[in-house]
C-alpha cells in the first residue's frame, strides 16, 4: 500500500519552510523554559529533537543557565 513512499528532509525543503520549523521549535522551547518546570522541559526538549532528527537535522539540545 505505501510501496513508493518518499520522504523530505530539511535540505529539501524551501529555507522559508525551514525557518518557519525552526522558529516553531525555538519558541516552543522557550514557552516550555517559561513555565521552569524541568521535567515539562525535557519532554518538549525529547519531542523537539526527534522532529529535527525526522527531517535528517542534527537534533536539538537544552542547556539551563543557573545563576
């Protein structure tokens, strides 16, 4: 059924689209850091970083600045 499955990854895409993606997921992730619910953060993290993965990108990691 799903025999000529062809799929697009980030160097595919148009820049504008990849912009768009990246931009989503930027903000994404700094709601998530908003809220300082570290375990919220890790899991938006996980999700961010396997959808950039999905588009053959080389992921997506979090560092949190204590001060």
């Amino acid at each position: 059924m799903f025999e000529n499955i062809k799929s697009v990854g980030l160097k595919d895409m148009h820049h504008l689209q990849v912009q768009a993606l990246m931009d989503l997921i930027g903000m994404t992730l700094k709601i998530a850091a908003q809220t300082k619910d570290l375990e919220l953060l890790q899991e938006v993290e996980s999700e961010c970083d396997e959808l950039v993965k999905l588009f053959g990108g080389a992921g997506v990691s979090v560092t949190i600045e204590t001060s």
